[in-house]
C-alpha cells in the first residue's frame, strides 16, 4: 500500500489523466478502500484543487477547473513527449501558438532532470523538421473544442466550408484529429449523410453547447485512421480531381507509395484519381512520377500539361 503522500500524487496525477473516475476504480487503482479515497480527496481539496464529486452508481470524482494551473505530474517519458511536442509546436500549424510554445518550452527544460534533457536534447539535434508547402492555420481553441468532443465521444455541430465556398451546417461523432503536411483534419462519423468524412479544420466553426454522447462507432479501413485520411484526402478534399493513365505496371506505382488507390489497368499500365486545389500544380506533381502518362480527365488538365510541355520544349529549343 502506497504512503499518504505518495498515494495522494498518484490520485491527483490518475485525475489529471483522465475526465471522470468512479470511486471502485480508483480504489482498485490504488489498492485502498473507497472511503480512503474519499479521504484522500478531501486533503486534494484542502490543498487547494478542485476535485468534484458526483454522487450516484454513474458518479464519480474528476478534477476541476480552479483558480491557478496546479502542477502536473509527468513520468519520464511523458515529460520527454510534452518537450519534444512544444519544439514542433513552436515551428508554426496552429495560430499563434508559437511564441507561448517557446517560453512553456523554456519553463519545462529549466526543471528537466539532466538525464531527461539530454534525450531531448539528442533528439531535438538529430532530428530535421520540414514544413508542410501549404500550412493552413488554426485556432487552438477550435483543436482543443474538437479533441474534447472526441475524447468525451459527444456529438459536434459545426459551421463547414466546403473547397467550393458552400456553407453547411455538420452534426458529426469526432473520432480522431489528425496532422498531414501542415494542415490538420477530422475524421468524424457525419450524422445526416450515415457515413465517415474528413474535414479540414482550418474551415472548421464548432457551435456550442456539443450534442448529445454517442458509443464510438467501428470505423472504416480496419481502424488505420492515417490511411482513411491519407485515402480521403488524396481526392474528395480538393477543388479538382483528375484520373489519369500511367503507362507503368501497377506494382511499380503502389511501390512508390503515393498515398493513392492504383487501379491495374493492363500487364504495363494502370490507372489513378488525385486532387489538388491548384491544376498547375496537379500537371507538376504527374511528371515527378517519372513515367508516360495520358490525361483521361478533366480536359482543364491536359491544357495545363501541354502548357508545360510548350515551356519545357522552348528550354531546350536552342539546344
């Protein structure tokens, strides 16, 4: 059995982890009864923090809001993970929060053991960042919002840009936040349309209060959320999408990882969708790819291509 002031941080560090405790799972938890948990939630509050109470078999005691921050209590390698997350923090994605990111950053190496600052310190050396092309700024306050909801599965409605300017109003289950190439997006279970959809948060404005609780629903792609987004993004989130022939056998282009479905179309070609929200840069991206390849739609595109094989053929024209 762990002593009173040993067992009173890890009350107050399982309070911290987690929204709402019953008083049995603490009690497991810690190995006590639950009137010493009781107990030792009322020297909690007499030290200041505000645990609440809720009474009943769905109760349970969760820590509230106060007046000051109180300490937090990091393991090792939490405390790495708060370090090294501030330091990609601080290089931009979310609207102003890069200089509160260096000076939480500079407070938290100040009380770092040695040991714990030399990890991140190493890591922080050897590792390069590279920022997205395009990085489409959010509000901490609209992530914070939409990570809560999803945490404490209760519903979202939200304001919705689409890619052509329309509005829309999305009653949604938040799944998961995620981060790909400087923007960020949610993967959400969408009410009205009783299917999965991925949203960019920059186009994002939650509306308050949430919706009701639901039960997490079983998602699509085996549950690899990267891959959903990865598959979602790649044509359906864009202005334009294109499909095109790649004269290149099918296991050559999945090789390549593209992040796109390969549809084999013969032995030596196959056939792929992207999007993008600038054609330009769409024609660009194809001849990266480093094989022959036909426009089969939109025909914008094509005009684009043969644009660029114009500029490249008067580059060598002198040659």
């Amino acid at each position: 059995m762990l002593e009173t002031s040993a067992r009173l941080l890890r009350l107050l560090s399982l309070l911290q982890a987690h929204k709402e405790w019953s008083g049995p799972e603490l009690s497991a938890r810690l190995g006590v009864s639950t009137r010493t948990i009781r107990n030792d939630v009322e020297r909690l509050r007499t030290l200041g923090y505000p645990v609440h109470a809720t009474p009943g078999v769905a109760g349970g005691y969760r820590l509230g809001a106060g007046a000051a921050l109180p300490p937090l209590l990091l393991d090792d390698d939490e405390a790495v993970a708060v370090a090294v997350g501030l330091g990609r923090a601080a290089g931009g994605g979310v609207e102003g929060i890069e200089e509160s990111s260096v000076r939480a950053l500079a407070k938290l190496e100040q009380v770092l053991p040695s040991r714990l600052r030399r990890r991140v310190g190493t890591l922080n050396a050897y590792t390069v960042q590279v920022p997205g092309a395009t990085q489409a700024m959010v509000s901490p306050e609209v992530l914070t919002t939409i990570a809560g909801a999803a945490r404490d599965h209760e519903r979202l409605r939200f304001d919705y840009t689409g890619h052509d300017d329309s509005s829309s109003v999305r009653d949604v289950e938040p799944h998961r936040l995620v981060h790909r190439r400087g923007r960020w997006y949610l993967v959400a279970y969408d009410i009205e349309r009783q299917d999965w959809r991925t949203f960019r948060v920059d186009r994002i404005r939650p509306r308050t209060p949430g919706g009701p609780r639901f039960t997490p629903r079983e998602m699509p792609e085996g549950g690899d959320v990267a891959a959903y987004v990865e598959k979602g993004v790649s044509t359906a989130m864009w202005r334009f999408r294109a499909t095109v022939l790649l004269h290149a056998p099918a296991e050559q282009i999945e090789a390549m990882r593209l992040g796109l479905e390969v549809e084999p179309v013969g032995e030596a070609t196959c056939r792929i969708e992207l999007g993008n929200d600038d054609l330009h840069g769409m024609a660009v991206w194809i001849g990266f790819l480093g094989v022959d390849f036909e426009v089969l739609d939109p025909p914008e595109l094509a005009e684009h291509v043969l644009r660029l094989s114009e500029r490249y053929g008067r580059a060598v024209s002198g040659r």
